[in-house]
C-alpha cells in the first residue's frame, strides 16, 4: 500500500494527480472530482469559498473541500514549526503556586497533556486539576510545545482548578457558609 505522500506536502505544492488523490480522499466517487482535471494546488488554494461552491456545483461538498484544505494547511504548519525548532530535548520550568518551580526534560512534539501527566507523577497535582499557561494564555491539551513556541529554559504556570464538587461553580451565599446547622436552616 502506498502511502499518500500529499499528506505530507503543503496544498499549495500539490500537482493535479495530488488534487484529484486528496479530492477521492474526501469525497470518495463524487461527481465534482471530474471538474479538477487539470487544477494545480496551487490554484485549488487560491479559490475564493464562491469560486469552488460555482465549481463543484454542490455546496455542501465545496464546504467539505475547504475545511480539509484548511486543517491540511494548519496540519502542514504545525509540522513546519515543529521542524524549525527540531526534535531536541529542552529544559522547561512549571512553576507551581507554592512558587516551587519543576524542571523536566522534554520534546518539542510532546503535547500538553503529556507534560501534564508528567507533571502530577512529579509534582503531585491531578492532571484533571491541573491547567497550564504561558504568558498569561491558557496551553490547550491536544497541542504541541513547539506550537507554542516553547523554548529551553521557557517557563510555563500551573493554575489549580477550583474542585467542582456536587456541579458548583460558584461560591456558597454567605448564609450558608455562616456557623448555622442545617436544622436551623431548614426550620426543623
């Protein structure tokens, strides 16, 4: 089985055999793969969302061609950066709210959430109670540290979560955090 090297390849790079391979991809025997016969990826990236809705005559698939496009371009750029900034290990510090800073080693393509569960073997906090942050903005568990342009010695902020305990979200009223028994409250 060959793999599909288009995958790999920025859209705009692709040739016409490429277009018409990712077109089969995303929508297997639709009539609309026909209308790309000569239709570089170059061109293919440069169509404005009316231009293919008139070309493919279908909007629903026009709507489909364009958000694999666009999630192949992200796709494409995230492995960009990724290059850019290799796969070396880095230092990173977690400052926790104790002000005890963690150091670990890490990758540019470990995600989030991996240095999280590395972080609760760590450091002790669960990962569900955990949030990370770098410069002042929240870090998303799907995401790369090279997508955040983390470097060596970058340091990153552990936020807790407020526990969610019985779905509240919010703080009690003052007169249920006051010394009442809840027989008194209740009037009985």
């Amino acid at each position: 089985m060959v793999a599909a090297v288009w995958k790999q390849k920025d859209p705009v790079e692709w040739s016409n055999p490429e277009v018409r391979d990712f077109l089969d991809d995303v929508l297997p025997g639709h009539a609309c793969v026909g209308t790309f016969n000569h239709t570089s990826g170059k061109v293919l990236c440069s169509l404005s969302k009316d231009d293919l809705r008139r070309h493919v005559r279908d909007e629903e698939a026009a709507n489909v061609i364009r958000a694999e496009l666009q999630r192949l371009r992200g796709a494409h750029g995230h492995r960009e950066a990724v290059a850019a900034h290799g796969a070396e290990p880095l230092t990173i510090f977690v400052r926790t709210p104790t002000d005890f800073s963690v150091e670990l080693d890490v990758l540019p393509t470990d995600t989030v959430a991996q240095v999280k569960a590395r972080l609760a073997a760590v450091e002790g906090t669960p990962v569900e109670q955990q949030r990370l942050t770098r410069n002042g903005g929240p870090m998303l568990d799907a995401r790369t540290l090279a997508s955040y342009s983390v470097s060596n010695g970058a340091v990153l902020l552990l936020v807790p979560r407020l526990s969610l305990s019985g779905g509240q979200r919010y703080a009690a009223p003052p007169a249920a955090r006051s010394g009442r028994s809840a027989a008194a409250a209740g009037g009985g």
